[in-house]
C-alpha cells in the first residue's frame, strides 16, 4: 500500500464545498481545512504510484474551486 499527501489550493469561498467533495472520494484516508499557504490537506492510499497520480489529475483536479494541488509521495522503505 502506498500512501501521498496532497495539498490543496482552492479558489476563495469554496473551501467548504471543496473539502466536502473532496472527503467522499474512495481513495482518502483523512482530510482536513488548513490555515496558512494551502487550504486541503488530504491522505491517499492506494495499491501503486500510478493510481495516486491518476487519481490527483482526473480526480481532485477536476473538481470545481480547485486551483492547485502538490503531491507529496511518503517515502518506501
């Protein structure tokens, strides 16, 4: 199992809404709002790197409000 945490920039006054889409997709683990230079923070786990990637572009990407995002893939040892 493989894990990442993205962080989520969105558009002003769609926090709310965001972070509610957001936490019901299938692959995250926890969620939370932040304050300071991200708004999301947000915990995938997944069976490879490959569905992560895939699962940040077609998945939070598209959703409406979100600007930017960073993944941060956690270290395998």
């Amino acid at each position: 199992m493989y894990s990442s945490y993205v962080l989520i920039d969105v558009e002003p006054g769609m926090e709310k809404s965001v972070f509610n889409t957001i936490s019901k997709l299938s692959l995250i683990s926890d969620a939370n709002l932040l304050l300071g230079d991200h708004d999301i923070i947000v915990k995938i786990q997944a069976e490879d790197m490959r569905e992560i990637g895939n699962f940040v572009i077609n998945s939070i990407r598209s959703i409406e409000g979100v600007s930017n995002t960073k993944t941060l893939a956690c270290a395998m040892f």
